[in-house]
C-alpha cells in the first residue's frame, strides 16, 4: 500500500503536495518524493518520515504536481527506489500505487529496447511504457491510455510531463479520488489530503483515466469520455482516514480479501528458495496471532505437503537446543518483536537456513533472515491483527502450495471472494449472547483448533472478556469443569475428518448445559438441529474455510467489543509490537 | 473593481441556527442574509464577485450558483478550516486583480453608501458608531485616518468601531503573508494593517447606515428593518374573510384561510398554510412550506422553512429554525413580570421582550411551555407538558 496525491490550480504544487502526503503516511511511510512540472520536471525524493526530511521537497516551484508516500514492495526502502520515477530523458514523471504483476517481463523487453532502469520497482516499467508512446505521439493522456493494456495487476497512477499543463491519472483495483476545488484539482488515494481545500469528490472506477488541467478534468472509461458524480464528503479528517468505519480494525476486517489476494498473487515462483522448496522439517518460531498462524501452518503443512513440522513460541525457543537443520521461519507483522528477532538470530547461529515473514520492508527481521516473505498488508493501525494474520496465512498457505506441486492455486486465487461474502453477514444475535458473557469457550479440531485460539485471543484483547480457546478433544480432560449455562462456546464444525467427531463433543457440552453458536456450513442438516446459534459459511475448499471462520471470529469480538464500549483500536495494557523481550 | 465577500466562518455566536448553515445564509426578511449584501453591493456597481466558503459551503454554491441568477460573476475561494481572516484574504490571491473591496458577509449596508465607499482612495476601512463598542474593534480616527485599532477591548477607547469592509490594493498579500498567529491562534487581517496605521495610510470612511447581526436576537431588528422596505405582494390564494393590514407579502401556491388576521410588515414564503383564524402580527417572516394553523398567534419573528405551528400556540419575538413541529397548546414567552432585559445563556439581549431561539428539526409535544430566553438545540425532543427553559443541547430528548 502506497500513497499518491496530485495537484494542479493557482497554488504552488509542492508545499500542498508534502502537507498531503504526511496525511497520507497512514498508507506507508518509509520513503516520499515529489515531482513539480514547469518548463522541466524538478524531483525531490528521499528515504525516510516526511516529517523529517519533507523541507527540501516542499521547496521545488510549479503549480502542478504529484507525491508519493511509499511501503515498499519491490525494492528496498531507498531515495532511488521513492517515486516519483522518470523516463530515460527526465521529462515524465510517475507516481504508482500498486503492484504492476508483469513487470519483470516488461522490463527485460524495455531494457532489449535499450531503456535504463534507476531503481528495482515495478514502477518504472510504466513510465518508460508511457515514454515509448509518447514518442510516438506526444499527447500525455492518449500515451497512458495506450500503456493501460499492458499492465497487469492493480495501480493507480498519476503522471506529469515537461511542458504539459495537466496531470494524467488512471486506476485499476487501487483507489484514486478526484477533488473538485475552484480553478485547481486534486487527485489522491483519498479524501484525506483534499477534505481541507474541497468537500467535492468524485470516485473512479477501474479502468478510467482523467486527464486534470487547470480547467477541468476530463474523464475517460476504457478510452471512451464518461461523466462521474460529484459526491459531498461529510467526513472530518479522522473519519476519511477510516475510510468511514468507525474503528480501523474494522476498516482492516474489510481490507482482508484485497490483502490476501494481493499477498497470494505477489509471491511469484522464484520467491522461495530451494532451501524452503526441499525442506526436511520446518521450524516456526513466533509470538501472539503469529503463533496462531504458525499452527494452521504446521497442521497444513504437515497434513498436505506431509513435511514435519515444529512450532515454538518466539520466547521459549532460546531454551531448547536449536533444530541441527532444515528451516526455521519466523513470523512478525511489525519485523521488530524482540522475541522473534532474537530466536531467528539463535537459528541463524546454529546454521538453519532462516526464512523472515513481514510486512515490513527494511525490518530488523530482514536482516536476521536468509530470506524474507513480505505480507502485502499495508500499515496496520489497529493494535488487533487482522489483515496482516489474514496475509500471513496467505504467505504460509502459498509455501504449503508451493510445496505439494501448487494443486491448491485456483483455490488460493478465488479465496478472497467467500471473505467478502462474510463481512456482510449479521451476527447480531451472537453478539448478544457474547456480551452478556463473563468466560467464552472456542473449540476446534485439526486446523480450526488454531483458528479457534486466534479467535478466543481477538475476543480477549479488544473485549476484555475472558476468552480462550481448547481442541475440542482436549476439553474433556479438565476445562468440561467450567462449562455452565453461562459459559457459551463458540464451536467450528466444518466437514471433513472432524466432523463428527465435533458432533458428539458438541453433544456432550451441551448436555452440560452450555449455550453453543457453532460456525458451520451452508446446507448442513444435523449442526443447526443440535445447537443454540448456527452461523452457516460457504461451503468451500479447507483453505478457504479457514479464512471465513477466522474473520466471523474477528468480527465477533468487534461488534462484542463494540457493544460493550471498549476502545476497540487502543485496548488497554497493549501496545502494536512488542519490541522487548 | 472584485468585491470579496468573507462567508467561509459557522458564526458559532448563532448556534444551534448554525447547524446545518452558515451564519451568512440565515434567512432575513425570507432570503439570506448574504444576499441582501450582495445585492447593495451589486446595485452600487460591482458585478464581479469572489466568496470565500467554507463552514457548510455547500449550501451558499446552492444558492448562488455562478451569480448569473443575480446578474454578477461568482468565483469561489474555498477556506476548508478557518484559520483567520488574514487567511482567507490570502486565499483569494490571484483572483483579484486590482484594488478590491472587502467585506464580512454578515452585515447589512446601504447600496449607496458602498458607491460612495469604492470612490475612495485604498486602503481605506468602513468604521461606524455603536453603543457597545466593547464587542467590535475600536478605532481612534485622526485626520480621516485609523491611528489605532484594538480588539474587543474591555475599556473602549471610543464608540467608533471597525465595521468589517476595506478597499484594498494588492498590496495586502505581502502584508497577509507576514501576519503571525495572535493570541487567540488566529491570522488576523488587522493584524496586517497594523504597519498602515503606524504609518497613517489607512483611510477611513463613516458609514452612514451599518447593521451588523451578530447574535440570534440581532436578526429580529435586521429582519424587521429589512421588511420595512418592502411594499407586500400577494402571489398566493386569501379567502374571503381574510383581514391584511400594512404590506404583507405571500408567495406563490400559499393559502391564507378565512379568518386569518395579518398585520405586516410580514412576509410568507411559498407554498405555506395559514389559518384559518391565524393571527399574525408584525415584522414576522415565514419561510417555505410552513404551516400555521387555527388560533395560532405569531408576533416579532422568523420562522424558517418548513416548520409547523398548527394549532393553539404563541410564539413571540424568536428565531425558530427549520422543519420544527410545535404540539397542539405548547407556547412561548417573551417578557419577565420584572420587565428586566431577557438574558440568553447568561448573555444579555438587551431586548425587554424576547422570546426562544429553536434550532432546526425540534419536536415539542402538546402544552410545552417555553421560557424566555431558552436555547434550544437542533433535533430536541419533548414530551407534552414539558417546561423548557435555559440552553437545551442538540439531540435532547426531555420527558
């Protein structure tokens, strides 16, 4: 996830342009840049916090102009890899938000043509594209609109060119807003830098390109001239930031399909090394919701791809020997939890081959791994993981793909879509039950065990009611004291080999009188009989039942949390990464 | 010559009015109070204009448009967050292009006194006289020109007061440009005329007529005085057994049943119901799709669109926002038995007679009484018989 923002009116572009990219820093921050058109284009772009270095920028001349706020994806944070990038000549310049999917193809056959690459983004192939074309014919929007086909993945794209008066954008699955003002128009990622100098937006849909002068804006659908409505935004700056959720753990439940279908689709085959393609045993070493996703790995894994897997928390690992070989992976969203770093640091000595999964590029894990995997998250705000668990299953279910001879990637590939299908589910009713709660149960079998401690732990961090999570085997050898009307259990009963045997446990809680919500699938006639709550899922492969009963958990603890008042995105005692030991 | 007209601030002095509104577009004698400006100033010559919005700016674009429904040229400045007047003249640089006028758009003026203004050599301030100059700026004037100006003193120095219009030269930009923020963390464009007055460059100009609206119960005399202008017309329907006194104005698809008694100046909007047996009496104004029904008696006030009084009530001398429904009975007062001056929020309102400020879309049950004096927030909901008195925030619910 990136930011972009442009600007062309009566102002100068520049000192608008920074203001607008630090509040966009929410969509990454770990470098910036800014390109201004008068006779020439001028660039100024830098690794590091706007706050700190944006000065610089802020001073370029022009009253037209896009930035860029970035989270890398390809290329490590650097000033050569910022947007914005130019042509061969220095006279276009891009701004990206996205993932251009065929770049390495594109690339090779731009270098053969004998263009020269300044950074390893995927960026630079569009404007060396762009630049083709406009050689050819040198109108700005005709030369986007003639790279538009080319590209494959998802973008939203403003560019420049030395002596044209506009700005020219274009978007597929990424999110670009024009802001109406008086005489001067914005273009952004969203409303957030444009709310302060116009409340008139209008959203555009994939596959329109806008042509913004200090006129008009003209705007394109696949070529053809459209008109889209001016929407009023009622939004204070807090709220666009949210995107007009209420809570960004919520507005992070929504970014889950995206975040998982980016993540599947950006680990190309190269992306695994023969030390994790021919791995004799697995070692997974992490903390929290990582350790959760550790264990459907290793129930995956070991299940699917019949390699034998370990799986320690982050903290404990230093008291053991460490593994005398195959691969050690470690798991953090923030690349910094102190416990992880530290046992990777244990592997590495011990002469394991290590392997980082992130979502932060440049993290301190990075460099305590032989390899790393990146999440394709984007900044998480809230403290509860949501989107970057969903994306760490994404990594760890792809290497489990990868691993068995990629049976699974149509699955993987069309996963994102029974996500979507969940969100808007009501669960209101489950809600109630949970609220009035003072203990709640989880329990699973196989996979959905893990799902089930992940669940338990959304539900205590943002709810504070006492949550945890059993395999459903194991309740009856102690935890089956507690069980009592007032102690409901959220139950995953998917089909498969622990089915029925989740049946007779269902069974024998309920003969102890605990209330049950079971999460099953759609059409099953025995579950819904048996049971206090049924909340039916789409009936889809293992991979996929996994997500759906994962973000029904989530949004159970949210609206739980809700309902009783918590302050859902800062719950008390937790901090988002835990960067001591 | 442009003529800039500042309207970008809520005006929170009028609230709960301001809540879905800007202070400037506040109806007086049934149009907003900006268009009255805008209109003097346009009949002393000016057909260009720049509006600087902001606070709920939508609703003035609305309205105005490209000002062609007016005959003038609008162009737009928009100050999303109000950081000053300094920075809203900031704002409109490079839209003027020559010596400009200024103005706050909440006042009322004279067409001809602003011809006479722009004749003037800029810079050059609008001042005028006041009784309570503790409330404006107050300027000493030697030789027709400002040699002091200080804020919202408590010891005025003199009863001549700022009254919120300048001509001005491009000069400005530079001097707006270097204004730091002031004590309450705000750019203000006095600040920025301070070198001309130590300079004594600052022209001054005595306005012979200035009205400022500052405060809800200000609106009554401004409603009132503006009305006096007005001769009445008659587009809509009166029975038979109507009884007009004084210019009444009712526009059109309105009805007026019989029995209704109406002493003006009074203006009703379009499409309203009144009567039967209404008794209305001066300087009243409705708005749009109002109704006001059997044995309602209305004196001294405005009521905006889409309210309905419909049976059994009185309402004096208050500003009632839009879509509020008054319950069969439920009545307002509007004088102390001490005949002492009605206090609002503590704030006095130097008005012996004063009734309620009401908000917008307030729902009151049957036989309400409302104190004088009482404030009450948009949304508000009460059950039958409450008594309302003091400030009522928005989205109360009083059983």
């Amino acid at each position: 996830m990136c930011g972009i923002i442009g600007y062309i009116g009566r102002r100068d572009a520049a000192p608008l342009i920074i203001e607008g990219l630090k509040k966009l820093e929410y969509r990454g921050y770990d470098s910036f840049g800014v390109a201004t058109a008068g006779a020439g284009i001028d660039i100024a772009k830098h690794q590091g916090r706007i706050s700190e270095k944006g000065g610089s920028a802020a001073q370029l001349k022009g009253k037209a102009g896009i930035g860029h706020t970035r989270w890398a994806t390809h290329g490590v944070p650097s000033d050569r890899n910022a947007h914005p990038h130019t042509d061969c000549s220095g006279t276009i310049a891009l701004v990206h938000n996205g993932i251009v999917e065929n770049y390495a193809s594109l690339k090779r056959e731009l270098e053969s043509r004998g263009h020269t690459f300044r950074s390893e983004t995927d960026t630079e192939v569009i404007v060396h594209l762009v630049e083709e074309e406009y050689a050819k014919k040198p109108d700005l929007l005709a030369a986007v609109q003639a790279v538009i086909p080319r590209l494959e993945g998802s973008y939203a794209i403003l560019v420049l060119a030395a002596g044209e008066d506009r700005i020219v954008a274009a978007r597929n699955a990424s999110p670009l807003v024009i802001g109406i003002g008086d005489g001067e128009f914005f273009a952004a990622s969203d409303m957030t830098p444009v709310i302060e100098f116009t409340e008139r937006a209008v959203y555009l849909e994939d596959g329109d390109t806008v042509s913004l002068s200090r006129k008009n804006v003209e705007i394109y659908s696949h070529g053809k001239p459209v008109s889209r409505p001016v929407e009023l935004i009622d939004w204070s700056l807090e709220d666009v930031r949210k995107g007009g959720f209420a809570h960004y753990m919520l507005k992070e439940i929504y970014e889950q399909p995206l975040a998982f279908y980016n993540t599947i689709r950006s680990m190309d085959p190269a992306a695994l090394p023969e030390e994790v393609l021919r791995a004799s045993s697995v070692t997974v070493v992490a903390c929290g919701s990582s350790y959760h996703a550790g264990l459907i790995f290793k129930y995956l894994l070991e299940e699917i791809a019949g390699i034998p897997a370990r799986l320690e928390f982050a903290s404990e690992f230093k008291y053991f020997p460490p593994p005398v070989s195959g691969l050690v992976v470690g798991i953090s969203q923030s690349g910094e939890t102190a416990d992880t770093l530290a046992a990777m640091k244990y592997a590495r000595s011990a002469g394991c081959h290590t392997l980082a999964i992130t979502n932060v590029l440049g993290s301190s894990i990075t460099r305590a791994a032989d390899t790393t995997l990146f999440m394709r998250a984007g900044p998480e705000i809230s403290v509860a993981a949501t989107k970057s668990f969903v994306a760490q299953l994404a990594i760890l279910m792809q290497i489990v793909n990868r691993i068995s001879d990629r049976k699974c990637d149509e699955i993987l590939l069309q996963a994102h879509k029974a996500v979507e299908e969940i969100l808007l589910m009501d669960l209101g009713e489950a809600v109630r039950v949970c609220e009035k709660a003072q203990n709640i149960f989880y329990v699973g079998r196989g996979p959905f065990y893990p799902v089930s401690l992940e669940g338990a732990l959304k539900m205590k961090e943002i709810s504070y009611i006492h949550a945890e999570g059993y395999t459903a085997g194991e309740l009856k050898h102690g935890p089956f004291a507690l069980l009592s009307p007032e102690t409901p259990v959220i139950a995953l009963c998917m089909p498969g080999n622990t089915y029925g045997v989740m049946i007779s446990n269902i069974k024998e809680m309920k003969a102890r009188g605990a209330p049950v919500i079971a999460i099953g699938v759609t059409g099953d006639r025995e579950l819904p009989d048996i049971v206090d709550l049924f909340i039916a899922v789409p009936n889809t492969p293992l991979f996929t039942q996994i997500l759906t009963c994962l973000v029904i958990e989530q949004l159970l603890a949210y609206h739980t949390a809700v309902a009783l008042g918590r302050d859902v995105d800062k719950p008390r005692n937790l901090a988002k990464s835990v960067t001591v030991e | 010559m442009e003529c800039v007209v500042l309207a970008a601030g809520e005006g929170k002095r009028m609230r709960p009015l301001t809540a879905k509104r800007p202070k400037v577009m506040l109806p007086l004698a049934n149009r907003p109070m900006m268009e009255h400006l805008v209109l003097a100033t346009r009949d002393a010559g000016i057909s260009d204009f720049i509006f600087v919005v902001g606070y709920g700016e939508r609703e003035i674009r609305a309205h105005f448009g490209d000002g062609s429904r007016f005959g003038i040229r609008i162009t737009y400045a928009a100050q999303r967050h109000q950081q000053g007047t300094a920075d809203a003249v900031r704002s409109v640089r490079d839209l003027v292009t020559g010596p400009f006028l200024l103005m706050n758009g909440d006042m009322i003026l004279n067409h001809a006194d602003i011809a006479d203004f722009i004749q003037r050599p800029a810079p050059c301030m609008g001042i005028s006289t006041t009784d309570h100059p503790g409330d404006y700026g107050v300027v000493l004037v030697s030789d027709d020109r400002v040699i002091s100006l200080e804020e919202k003193s408590p010891h005025p120095k003199s009863n001549l007061i700022n009254a919120g219009l300048y001509l001005l030269s491009l000069d400005i930009f530079d001097l707006v440009d270097r204004v730091k923020p002031s004590a309450r963390g705000e750019l203000e464009l006095t600040d920025a005329l301070a070198g001309l007055i130590a300079e004594r460059k600052l022209g001054t100009y005595r306005l012979p007529y200035w009205m400022d609206v500052g405060y809800p119960w200000d609106m009554l005399d401004a409603n009132a005085i503006l009305m006096e202008k007005n001769p009445g017309s008659i587009a809509g329907t009166v029975e038979d057994g109507v009884t007009l006194k004084g210019p009444v104005q009712v526009g059109e698809g309105s009805i007026l049943r019989s029995g209704t008694y109406i002493e003006g100046p009074c203006i009703i909007g379009n499409n309203c119901r009144i009567g039967p047996h209404a008794y209305i009496r001066g300087s009243t104004s409705i708005g749009d799709d109002c109704h006001i029904g059997y044995c309602t008696e209305i004196k001294n006030s405005i009521i905006m669109t889409g309210t309905k009084v419909p049976h059994f009530n009185y309402i004096g001398d208050s500003v009632i926002g839009t879509h509020c429904n008054f319950g069969a009975g439920t009545k307002g007062a509007n004088l102390r038995h001490d005949h002492a001056n009605v206090r609002v929020c503590g704030k006095d309102t130097r008005r012996k007679k004063f009734g309620a400020i009401i908000g917008d879309n307030v729902q009151f049950g049957i036989n309400c009484s409302i104190n004088v004096g009482a404030v009450i927030g948009s949304n508000a909901q009460f059950a039958p018989n409450s008594f309302i008195e003091g400030c009522i925030g928005d989205n109360a619910s009083i059983r």
